[in-house]
C-alpha cells in the first residue's frame, strides 16, 4: 500500500510517500520538506497565522515534489495521511483540508495521525531501526514525556513535563541570551566553546522520586544569571549557554534511566526535535553502554517535524490490521490541536 503523509502542525510542512507492502518496517520512498524558520525569525517565534498561509502556499508544490522523486502518479496513493494534532489549529487544519480533499478526489480513505506517535515511531527509519518494546523519551519544542511503548497504538505514559518542555526550556532561555529563534540549536552551537560548570543552575525534580520533569525554574534562574551578568552577559555567553544545556541533560539522562530502571526494558528510543541535541545523544549513550541499554535515535533530519514520520505512523498502523474506514468515512475531519497521545485509539493486540 502507498501511504502519502503530510505534516502542517507548526512550522514546517512536510510531505512523504511511504510503501506498506513487504516485510517489516514501511520503506520510505521520498520526502520533501520547506522549513518556515526563516519567516518567523523576524518575530522571534511562531506567528500561527503566517504559519497557517505558508502551509497553504507550499504543500501542493511539496506533494508534487515528492511524487515526482518516487516516480509515481498520485493516482498510485492508496491513503492520505495527516497530522491531525496536536498543534496550532489554523495550521492543521490546512495540512488536513488538502489531505481530505486529496483523498476524496483520489477516492480514497484518509487517515488521521498523532503527531507523537509520528515523532516516536520515527527511529523507525533510522539506519539503525528498534524492536518493540522500548522506553521512549520524546523531547519536542511542546512535550517531554517519557513513555513505554509496548507496539504499535500500546503507549503508556510514565512520565511528563508538568510545565515547560524541554525544547522550550532551550528556545526561552535561548530568547533570553538574546539567540534567535529557534534557540535550541543555536543554544547548542554557543554551548560548545563554553564551561559547563560556570553557572551553577538548578536541576528541577531531579531527585523527585517519579518521571515527571519541570523547566519553568531553570528558565527563571537563566533570566536571573543574564540579569546579574547586565553587560557582561555578551562575553559569558557560552558559558551560560553551556550551564543551560548541561542542566538540561543532567534531567533528562537521569530520568531516562530511572524509566529503564522502572520498567527492566534494555531498549531506549529518543524522538523529537531535542533529539538533534549532541550532547544528550553522547551522555544518553554513554550512561546506556555502561548500562547495557541500547538506544536509539530518529536520523537528524527526521528529529524535527517532517511528513516521513506521519507517512510511516499511519504505514505502522495499517500493517497492524487495522483497516482504513471507508473513503467517504474519512472525509468529515475535525482537528485537534490539543490531543493527549493517551487519548489515541490503541491498537488492538
Ligand atoms: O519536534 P519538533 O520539531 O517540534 C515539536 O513537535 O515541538 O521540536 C522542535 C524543538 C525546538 O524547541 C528546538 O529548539 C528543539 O526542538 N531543537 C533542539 C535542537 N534541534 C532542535 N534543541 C536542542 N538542541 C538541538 N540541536
Ligand atoms: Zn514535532
């Protein structure tokens, strides 16, 4: 089956065409993606509205695109996948408007996807694909959660972010260093020519005794270092950075290990867009190989949002048996933009 997966959650559209046919993991055909950074840039974040338009003027190019690599016709597509949340609402519901129409002039089903279970079966077409079951910790600019991931639609949280998320404990403290937007691979390009250990910042529920994490107090306590420093904060901006990200990692290695510890699993997934960061993915592995847990990691350029992981989670989800409903069925969509992944339809075993 010929699986077409468009993204439009947030900042980045992306569309890809996945085959579900043969053995084992859907084989990614082609890709293509157009990043909206630029444009935000000059507002130093996302302006939902300018994001939802550039969706509208890129998709249709990018789905041709995509086609056109896999030299296929879209008369070949046999579903359409969407994000259809969470995320920002006038965004969505662009990608999930194409994709229904698309569908519908195609006759064929839609499919609804959830944007986490795209980020976390995403390791899933790295060179170096897990095995059910896993932990898996998605570190995204909107979730950090730490989760045991059964199969495919088998998620059970074990743990969460109880305020700001780790991708955004990078990007406001990023903001704050006065780094553009999106702060978090900025932050952690400066971090590499400074000292770890030159601010001493605190390391939220670290010793809290369950999985959940909390950032809003390190970003307070960035806000009050960049204030202290007042004009000396331009030359100890590496250091900061560095303190920043070290506090970061420090939490979210630590209670990764505690969620293998929890539930036995030797099998670490990482997914989301903080799984870019190369010093979570060097102290993760390290702290794993002593450990002897293998991790796993999405390639780097599926690590952010992109429309290869929603082509491949609805793939995953039509090789379980599942059966796409009836095209005229799927065509009356609604979005979420707030869709706990708890609240997904599992799977049956
Ligand atoms: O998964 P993603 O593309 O979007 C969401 O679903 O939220 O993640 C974006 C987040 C942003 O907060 C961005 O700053 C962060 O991932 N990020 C990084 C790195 N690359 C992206 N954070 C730290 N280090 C990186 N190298
Ligand atoms: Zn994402």
């Amino acid at each position: 089956m010929l699986v077409l997966g468009i993204e439009s959650s947030c900042d980045e559209t992306g569309v890809a065409l996945v085959d579900t046919s043969g053995e084992g993991i859907p084989k990614l055909l082609s890709h293509a993606l157009h990043s909206q950074i630029d444009m935000h840039q000059a507002y130093g974040g996302v302006v939902p509205e300018l994001a939802s338009r550039d969706h509208i003027r890129r998709v249709l190019p990018l789905t041709h695109e995509v086609m056109r690599r896999a030299q296929l016709s879209l008369a070949d597509v046999d579903v359409v996948a969407y994000t259809r949340g969470p995320g920002l609402a006038g965004a969505l519901l662009v990608g999930a408007g194409v994709a229904v129409s698309l569908a519908a002039a195609l006759g064929r089903p839609a499919m609804g996807v959830h944007h986490l279970e795209g980020h976390l079966l995403s390791p899933f077409l790295s060179a170096d694909p897990p095995e059910f079951p896993f932990v898996a910790l998605l570190v995204s600019g909107g979730h950090t959660q730490l989760m045991r991931v059964e199969r495919v639609g088998a998620y059970e949280l074990l743990g969460e972010s109880i305020d700001d998320a780790a991708g955004e404990a990078f990007d406001k403290s990023a903001k704050l260093m006065g780094l553009p937007y999106p702060g978090g691979p900025h932050l952690s390009k400066l971090a590499e020519q400074g000292d770890d250990k030159a601010f001493k910042l605190p390391r939220p529920l670290l010793h809290s005794g369950n999985l959940d994490f909390s950032f809003a107090g390190l970003k307070t306590a960035v806000l009050t270092q960049a204030k202290k420093l007042g004009d000396a904060l331009e030359s100890r901006k590496a250091d900061l950075a560095a303190s920043t990200q070290a506090a970061i990692v420090e939490v979210l290695v630590k209670k990764s290990l505690g969620a293998m510890r929890q539930t036995g699993l030797k099998r670490l997934v990482v997914a989301g867009g903080v799984g870019a960061n190369a010093r979570l993915r060097r102290e993760l592995s390290d702290a794993c190989r002593q450990r002897g847990i293998r991790v796993h990691y999405p390639e780097l350029d599926l690590c952010t949002d992109n429309g290869a992981m929603i082509a491949l989670a609805a793939g995953m989800r039509l090789q379980t048996g599942v059966e796409p409903l009836s095209a005229a069925a799927t065509y009356n969509f609604e979005v979420r933009p707030r869709w706990p992944l708890s609240e997904l339809q599992a799977v049956p075993a």
